[in-house]
C-alpha cells in the first residue's frame, strides 16, 4: 500500500492500514520543515493539563509550532532526515503512530510515484488537501499501473465522478489491451472526501435526537440515538441494534467513550442477549434502509439571490404598511357612511383625497371636509412610508449578494465556526436538518462563504478569538457550538471562552488528532461536567472508510458511536469463507460485522420471502433491497449483502480472505 498525504488524514491512513489491517505501507509526505504535526500520543495529554488555565491557547500553540523535535514517540526513519522522526518513529499505539517506510517529496511526480513503489503496489491512497494534485498524481499513477486500485480525496463530488468514470475507463483499456482481462476488478477507482465523511457525524454530534445518515448511490441507511430506559428495562432495538452506548452520560473515571473504556464504554454490534442485559443504558439503532433520493437543498446559479417578498421589507415597515391600509380603509368606509355614496365611489374619493388631487369639498357637509382633511393628514403620513419601502426594497436587492447579519431575537440556533471544506458540509448538513444556524468565519474570501449566501444563513466575518465576535453571533442565545476551524488553538479557545458565557452551553470541538480530542474531552467534562462536550477529529472518522476502499472494498460510510466508529460495506458473498453458505444468524459475529441487507432482492430465488421486502423493495431497474431478512437466509455466493463492522472486524474479514487467496 501507498498513501500519499500533505496533513493528518495521511498519516492517520497509514497508521489505519500497518496497524489494524497489517499492511505493508509506504508513506509519501512533505519534506519535514513543511510537513503537518502528526498525531503523537502523549503531547496531547501533556498539553491537556493546563487547560483549565485559560492561558492554555498559546501553550498549545507554541507545543503545535514546535513540529516533530522532541516528545514521546520521537525517532528519527533511515533516510528520511531528523525533521521526520516523528513520523516514522515508533509512538506506542499501533493505531496512531506509523511504523514504516516514509519517503519524503514535494509533490508526488512520476519518479517518486515509482520511488514508493506504486508498479508493484496493490493500492494507492492519494490524500493531498488540494484536489489539483490529487488528480495529476491519479493520472500519472494509472500510466504506471493498470491494475492499481486508486483511493482519492476530492471536495468537488462532480468532479470526482467524472474522474472516477475516465480512471476505471483507462484502467479497463489498459488491461485488455494488456492481456490482463481478469485483473480489471481490483483496478478500480474510489474518489472520497473527508468533508463529506466526516460533516454528518460532527452536525449530528451538535444537536440531540439527529439521526445518523448514511448515504451513497441512491442507498440510505438511517440510525438514530435513543436513550435509555431506565433500570430493568432495555432500549428499543428497532430494525437492528447497531451500538450500546457508554453505562452513563456522565462519563464515570473518566471514560470518554473509546476502545480504552472497557465494560464502560460503548459496545458495537451486540447480540440479543448483551441488548437484553443493557437495562439503563442508550443504544444507537438501524432505523432505515431503503433507496432514496434524500434531501436537497436549492442549488444552480441565481437560487438565493431573489429574496422571498415577506423579507423585501423589514417588519417595522410592514407593520406601519398595514396601519396605513387600515386608515385609508376607515375613511372610505366613514365617507360611505356620511355621503351615503357607492363604496367604491367612497374609496375613490378618499384616494383623491389622500393623494391630494384637486377635489375640495367646497359647499360640502362638515363630516365630508373633516374627512377630506383626515385623508390628507394621512397622504402625509404615507409618503415618508413609501419612500422607506422603496429605499429598503431597493437595498433588498442590492444586498441579496451579501451576507446576512443575525436577525435579533434569535435564539436556539447552532454557531458554527469556520466555513473551509469541513465547515461548509456541515452547514449544509444542518440546513438540510432545517437547524438555525450563524456562521462566524474570519476570511470574507472563504470557500463556506458562497455557501452561506445561497443558503441566507447569517454570517459574522471576524476573529473568534476577539471580543465582541461570538457576542455577536448571539451565543449567550444559542443551543450548541460547533468550532470546525483548522487551528486547534482557536477551536479551543472559542470553546473556553464561550464557555465562560454560558457555563451550560453544548460544546463540539474539531482537533486535530484523535488522542487530544480525547485529551481536551476529558479535561472540559471534568471542568464543566453538567455541560455537554464532545471533541470530535476529522482523519479518525474519515480513515477507516479511507481504509476500506483501499482494500477493494465499497465503505458506504461510517457514523461515529461516541469516540468509535461504525462502518458500512457493500460487498459480494462469494470469497469469504465467514459468510458463504451459512444463515444470517450464524454469520453475524458480535462484536465484528453483521448482515443488515440483502441488495437485489429482484430475484425470484433469494429465499428470503415477501415478508423480508423493505420500503426500497422493487425500486429501480430491478433492483430491490430486503433489510429484514430472516435468521434463517442463507447467504450464497452470488448474493451482495449491505453489513456494519467495527474496523477490527472489517479488517479481520478482509484479511482472512486475502490470506485465503494467496494459500489458493
């Protein structure tokens, strides 16, 4: 395997494949000097004691700025030079350190391509932050080897598809033209994006009750978090228990909801008679599986721009608007009253009057010119509020471009800071969730920002870290705090200080690895413990499905369960030796996988009945999906099944049909 990366999602990759798949890896990275810190265990927890001091921003800072020269875990790679140390060197977790080759470029060119060895490599993970780069190296990569299976980061979805149909197009001409027909399965091309990963799982994290949506090609996967029952009495397992969570809310010891937890921490895919004993406990259950289109949000050119007419004018002037209406109603009904004219004729006459259009009522009744100087003193009125309408209506649209400032009165909404690629897929997650939100972003030119415009979501352009700023984002009104910037010191110092505003308010933080997440959790939960707090690190939840794909696999995505992870695979049953020709009772290993579904239910002999035929049943060309299927199905070869896995358990069932492959 080779992964080639420019931050943390590479070293986090490699890490994923040597320690929990045990491949052979090679690690393609910047020269040290500009290299990103990669995740070493202890600095975090060193640097985690002096959070309570608010001073802790620039001791982070400072620890972050220092690179790979000292600390736990620093060694120095042969060949690689000092400044690599940290990556190669060993850490003491076989999961967030890297033990291995390490080859040091630039940029990943033609000869180092071939340097790292990508003409004798099964896979190749292409994982630079920009798209460009990802792209050339992708192309170069299949000149080099037809038959190479291709795993790259893009944020731009349509241009990853097209991408991904021109990689696969070449690889197959290639290899038959090759005279390697066979081979064109394991040459395949997946285009992921971290953002994508990642942004479901951290919306969803900021607000209660969200459901956990998994979604690709048309497949939708829903589960949702419910809580617990109270002693003696378990969770509804819904369609399927996905996850037990932790034994409390609160967190006892300590536990922070990883794999270190043990008996307290959240246990994924547990058999009947584990949920049965889980009384007092939450449980995260599968709540849908179907083929859908899912929800979308207004895109293309111009949407947004043309404001709803309610919003053309402020509510001060609509309401003075309608006290106007109702004046000029009242007069024409009192001139109907005195003339004893038509109605029509009464309103008429009462416009003339408002207007100030020559009609005295000279020789008329006094009711008649009390009434026509009423009108007048109206008309007054009326044109300051006509003028107000225009300016405002005028300014309406010219503004229909720019960034909305928060309404006032808001109250309940989520404020999200940063709007790079990760900021700007939550934002869309959360208004695809119909969630307020207020955006506070400190670079007008960002990507989020265009975003946040077509969306009319309120933006604050400034420094989280300056006063005034998150005042001005109505934080002090606000249900949750989503920090999403790619500087951990300012997540953490918005966090602290909003929450020296509202020692209550729900707290999730984006860091840069998994263990000072777990850090930084810890040390808030035990400063703010009635508070609700969760630290969340993008390459832990986007490289398990990184992972995946580089092994041949398709990783429909994965849906955090507290500081683990949860995937979901689409794979065919033939070759692997735990799930061919036995029953979906006895193929589902607590703790490791289970089968949720059975793709193309069309077919007339696949046993499972009508009874196990879910909503997505029949939909499409043929293509049906049955998510309840009997323990008593037994899987065949030809059968493409939809299953959950921890990361262990993916690894262990790809790994032992790889070595069962080899031994043929």
């Amino acid at each position: 395997m080779v992964v080639c990366g420019d931050d943390g999602l590479a070293h986090r990759l490699a890490a994923e494949l040597r320690g929990v798949y045990e491949e052979q890896v090679t690690l393609v990275v910047p020269p040290s000097e500009r290299a990103v810190r990669p995740p070493v265990v202890g600095r975090a927890r060193a640097v985690s004691v002096a959070l309570l001091d608010r001073v802790v921003s620039a001791a982070v800072n400072r620890a972050a700025g220092n690179g790979g020269g000292t600390g736990a875990g620093t060694g120095t790679a042969a060949g690689t030079g000092a400044g690599s140390g940290a990556v190669a060197g060993t850490t003491g977790s076989g999961e967030t350190g890297f033990v291995g080759r390490v080859l040091e470029a630039v940029e990943p060119t033609e000869s180092v391509l071939a340097e790292a060895g990508v003409e004798r490599a099964a896979a190749l993970a292409l994982v630079y932050d920009d798209d460009e780069t990802n792209i050339r190296a992708a192309l170069t990569a299949r000149r080099l080897n037809p038959r190479l299976r291709l795993v790259l980061r893009l944020y731009n979805r349509r241009l990853g598809q097209h991408i991904e149909e021109l990689l696969d197009q070449a690889a197959a001409l290639a290899t038959v033209g090759g005279g390697g027909g066979s081979a064109v399965g394991d040459a395949s091309t997946t285009v992921l994006s971290d953002a994508d990963t990642a942004a479901p799982a951290l919306a969803a994290t900021a607000v209660a009750g969200t459901s956990k949506v998994v979604q690709t090609d048309g497949l939708l996967l829903r589960a949702v978090e419910r809580p617990a029952r109270g002693a003696g009495r378990a969770a509804d397992p819904g369609l399927a228990t996905l996850a037990l969570l932790s034994a409390t809310s609160n967190d006892p010891a300590f536990a922070d909801g990883s794999e270190t937890s043990g008996e307290q921490g959240p246990l994924l895919l547990p058999d009947a008679a584990t949920v049965a004993a889980a009384s007092g406990r939450g449980s995260v259950v599968l709540e849908q599986v179907s083929y859908s289109a899912g929800p979308a949000l207004p895109s293309g050119r111009g949407v947004g721009v043309v404001a709803p007419f309610a919003s053309l004018f402020s509510r001060r002037l609509r309401w003075s608007l309608a006290g106007l209406v109702g004046c000029v109603v009242a007069l024409a009904v009192a001139l109907w009253l005195v003339t004893g004219i038509h109605p029509l004729g009464a309103v008429y006459l009462t416009l003339l009057d408002l207007f100030a259009i020559n009609d005295p009522a000279v020789g008329k009744s006094t009711e008649r010119q009390v009434l026509q100087l009423l009108s007048g003193l109206v008309g007054l009125l009326l044109l300051p509020v006509l003028l107000a309408a225009v300016l405002e209506g005028l300014g309406t649209f010219r503004a229909a471009g720019a960034l909305r400032r928060p309404p006032r009165g808001l109250g309940g909404h989520v404020v999200l800071l940063g709007l790079g690629k990760i900021g700007s897929r939550v934002l869309t997650r959360l208004r695809e969730l119909d969630i307020p939100v207020v955006c506070v972003e400190a670079a007008p030119e960002a990507r989020g920002v265009a975003v946040a415009r077509r969306l009319r979501v309120p933006v604050v352009l400034g420094d989280v870290t300056q006063e005034g700023v998150l005042e001005a984002a109505k934080i002090h009104r606000a249900h949750a705090l989503l920090a999403v910037t790619s500087s951990d010191t300012t997540n953490l110092e918005a966090a602290l200080y909003a929450r020296s505003l509202r020692h209550d308010l729900r707290v999730v933080l984006r860091l840069y690895d998994d263990d000072f997440a777990t850090a930084v959790y810890r040390t808030l939960r035990a400063a703010h413990p009635q508070a609700l707090t969760r630290s969340r690190s993008v390459t832990h939840l986007a490289a398990p499905s990184f992972a995946g794909a580089m092994m041949g696999r398709q990783i429909l995505g994965a849906i955090p369960v507290e500081r683990r992870v949860l995937l979901f695979a689409s794979l065919e049953v033939g070759g692997y030796g735990q799930l061919v020709g036995k029953t979906v009772g006895e193929a589902f290993r607590a703790g490791y996988w289970r089968v949720l579904a059975l793709e193309g239910a069309g077919r007339e002999s696949s046993g499972a009945g009508d009874e196990g035929r879910g909503a997505g049943a029949g939909v499409g060309a043929g293509v049906g999906l049955v998510w309840d299927l009997p323990d008593s199905y037994v899987l065949r070869e030809e059968d493409r099944v939809v299953l959950a896995a921890t990361r262990r358990g993916l690894a262990e069932l790809l790994g032992r049909r790889r070595r069962g492959a080899a031994g043929v």
